[in-house]
C-alpha cells in the first residue's frame, strides 16, 4: 500500500496529555492507537494500550486526533490487517496449498520420458525401417557423374541405307535449319576384328533436305 491515506490532523494546540491519538507508523500509513503521556518542544511519550509499550516520537506530524475520520480509517485497515492474518494462518495450516499450483505442473511432468530412437532396433526390424522425417528419398547418382559407355559395333551387321524420310509439309527455315543440324553427325567408333586387326572404323553422315551421303572408313 503505497499511497498515503487522507488523515485528519488537527491542530498542534489540541493535544494534551493522557488524550487518546492515533501515532503514524513509520511506513506512512498503518495507525495505532495510543495515549499522549507527556509532549513538549522536542517529543512525545506515547503509550500504546494494545502491547503495552512507550514509544519517544520526535516528529510530531505523527500524531494525529482521535476523531471520526481517523477511526473510520483504522477500522478498515483494521479488517485488512485481519483478513491477511487469517490467510497467513491458512496457508500455515495447510502447507499444501501453497503447493497447489506445483503439484498441478509436476502432475504433467511425472510421466516417463520418450525412449530415444536407437538406429540399433532399425537393424533388428524383418521389415525395412519407415522413413522417419516423411522426405521423399532422392537418387544419390547425379547425372554429371553418369558416363555412357562407348558402344561396340559389329561390322558385320548391315547398315540401313534407306533415305530418311521428311514430311511433304512446307516448315519454316529456321526449323529446317535446326532439323538438318540435328541429322549431321559424326560418329567414331573404334572396334577390334581378330582377322583384320583394324586400329579404327569412321563413319560420317551427312545428311540434308535434299540429300543423304554415307561414308565408310576402316584404318588398319
């Protein structure tokens, strides 16, 4: 309780000895009752009915009349100071329940923890292990790495010489261009034959709109 409450103060010439006031705590704000035994210039003797004890009081600002006003305003701190007593009582009584909220957490927090995931018990499975963070399972062979073996040709085998053949319907030129460069190739292509021993065989296809020209090398 921070702020202050609005007590009457009255008049310093009011006061006399044995009347009954109400002394300030130190804090501010708590009243007690008491009764003026002596005051002068310097302090006040103040006793206090309820604990029988005497208190010297230098700054008289803290004493202030037993009036209407200021009793209404101990009687209500006087409610508040017992409600807190009898809570405090409470909870001494029952220490339980200033662990309530405790017990409520631990209540979660008492089941036994997740068995961690042994890549051992994945070994020991009949059936292949699930996969566990549901990611589609990518090809480890990169095309970069892929190398296409060179194939081997039998010249024995006949080679088609039929003329390709090209669509009657007129293309643009620059398709024509692209098809044409897609047919021109070279190919080289080295063979072993036990009987000749050639060191390599060349074929060269040439091919246009109009015409196709084969070429048939063997070096030896």
């Amino acid at each position: 309780m921070t702020e202050c409450p609005n007590f009457f103060r009255g008049k310093k010439n009011m006061f006399k000895t044995d009347m009954k006031v109400f002394v300030i705590d130190q804090n501010g704000y708590d009243l007690r009752k008491g009764v003026i035994k002596c005051f002068g210039n310097n302090a006040w003797t103040i006793f206090y009915p309820d604990t029988k004890e005497v208190e010297d009081i230098i700054d008289s600002n803290r004493v202030i009349p037993y009036n209407k006003d200021n009793k209404a305003i101990f009687k209500e701190q006087k409610i508040k100071r017992k409600e807190i007593s009898e809570m405090k009582d409470s909870i001494l009584s029952n220490p339980s329940i200033q662990d309530t909220k405790t017990q409520d957490i631990s209540r979660n927090t008492d089941l036994p923890p997740k068995k961690p995931y042994d890549i051992s018990d994945l070994l020991n499975l009949t059936h292949p292990p699930v996969n566990l963070n549901k990611k589609p399972i990518e090809n480890t062979t990169h095309k970069s790495d892929y190398v296409k073996e060179p194939e081997v040709v039998d010249v024995k085998h006949e080679i088609d010489k039929s003329p390709p053949k090209y669509s009657t319907e007129a293309s643009s030129p620059n398709e024509s261009d692209v098809e044409v460069q897609k047919l021109s190739r070279k190919d080289v292509i080295t063979v072993n034959i036990n009987s000749l021993q050639p060191t390599s065989i060349e074929f060269n296809t040439n091919l246009s709109k109009t015409t196709t020209t084969w070429t048939f090398k063997i070096t030896f």
